[in-house]
C-alpha cells in the first residue's frame, strides 16, 4: 500500500485524514481514513476501482473526493483492509 497523509482544510471532525492506493494490481480501489467523533479509527475504500495510472495522479494530487463523484459508480463503503497506516 502506498499511503499518503492528507492536509485537513477545515476544522470538520470529519475531514479523512490519510489516503491509500494498491500498488500491487492494475486497479484498485482508494482507501480512506479517519478518526469517529469518539476517537475509534474508520476506514472505508472507494466502490469503484481506479486504472492504477488514474489512481496515482488522483493520490498525488491528494484528491481523494474524486470517490464521491466517479462513474459509473460513486461514493465509497466499510473496508475490509484497515490499519494501512
């Protein structure tokens, strides 16, 4: 896992805090975490899969919102993959 720590742009306790990609297959999904309200680590992954070239530019860029608005399918769900970190 290539895992890149996220630069939080407003005081949301709900802002991801750290964004992860697969190096290892040719797509992948991309993962998130963050931190629930009480502290307890959550870690969720795109439900679409990302060409692993697509993936980089958007893990570089830190453009992790791209998961909310991708087609086919958007928006992400509960990781089975945790402590990336």
């Amino acid at each position: 896992m290539k895992v890149k720590k996220l630069t939080v742009t407003s005081s949301k306790r709900n802002d991801f805090l750290f964004m992860a990609i697969d190096e290892t297959k040719k797509r992948t999904p991309i993962y998130l975490h963050r931190r629930g309200k009480g502290g307890e680590p959550q870690w969720y992954e795109s439900k679409q899969d990302f060409a692993l070239s697509t993936a980089y530019r958007y893990f570089y860029q830190g453009l992790y919102r791209v998961v909310f608005v991708s087609k086919p399918v958007d928006g992400i769900s509960i990781s089975n993959v945790k402590d990336w970190i």
